[in-house]
C-alpha cells in the first residue's frame, strides 16, 4: 500500500477522525472540493510510454492502473478500521473504502 495522503486533519476526537472544511492539494496548494479528489491528484500524474509516475510518491505504476493506485493513497488504516483519507468516514474493509473512493470522490 502506498503512502497514506489524509486531507483530514488528523485529530482524533473520542476515536472519530474530524473533517476539514477546505481541502488544500498537497502537491500545488489548490484549494479543491471533496468530490474531485481523485481527480484532482490525476492531473499530477506524468505519462512516460505506457508507464505513469505518481505525482504524489513517484512510483512508476501501469497506465492503466495509475487511477487505482492514486485511491488507494486515500486509504488510512488504524488497527482493523479503515478511514477514507478525505471525508473520515469508517469502513470494515479496504474493498468498501476504494469503492466509496470511486463513488464520492472522483
């Protein structure tokens, strides 16, 4: 799993995560709305051949793969809970997160 990328603030209240109102890109400092996240990170993203380099770990991922593995930069583990890395919402599994992921966030 790559790099954990949390646009929450990371504070955690009586074991919740707290929401951030305004969502700052880490990489170019945009301001930027919850549901283009994933978008968002993908105009990051550099295309060499059939390769792509994540704008936010510069690994080198398949092109056809690079989106997923940008989600998954979103996914936050503690213990056996998994939190979604832009809104806080829990999950029980990695596969529930990812698709919550695709749904709100791109």
């Amino acid at each position: 799993m790559p790099a954990e990328l949390c646009l929450i603030c990371g504070g955690e209240e009586k074991g919740y995560l707290l929401l951030m109102h305004q969502f700052k890109c880490t990489i170019c400092g945009e301001s930027i709305a919850w549901d283009n996240v994933v978008s968002h990170y993908m105009k990051h993203v550099k295309i060499s051949g059939n390769d792509a380099i994540c704008g936010v770990c510069n690994a080198k991922v398949k092109r056809a793969e690079i989106r997923d593995h940008i989600r998954s930069h979103f996914v936050i583990r503690r213990d056996r809970r998994f939190f979604c890395g832009v809104c806080g919402r829990e999950f029980l599994n990695v596969k529930s997160l990812l698709v919550h992921i695709r749904r709100d966030h791109e």
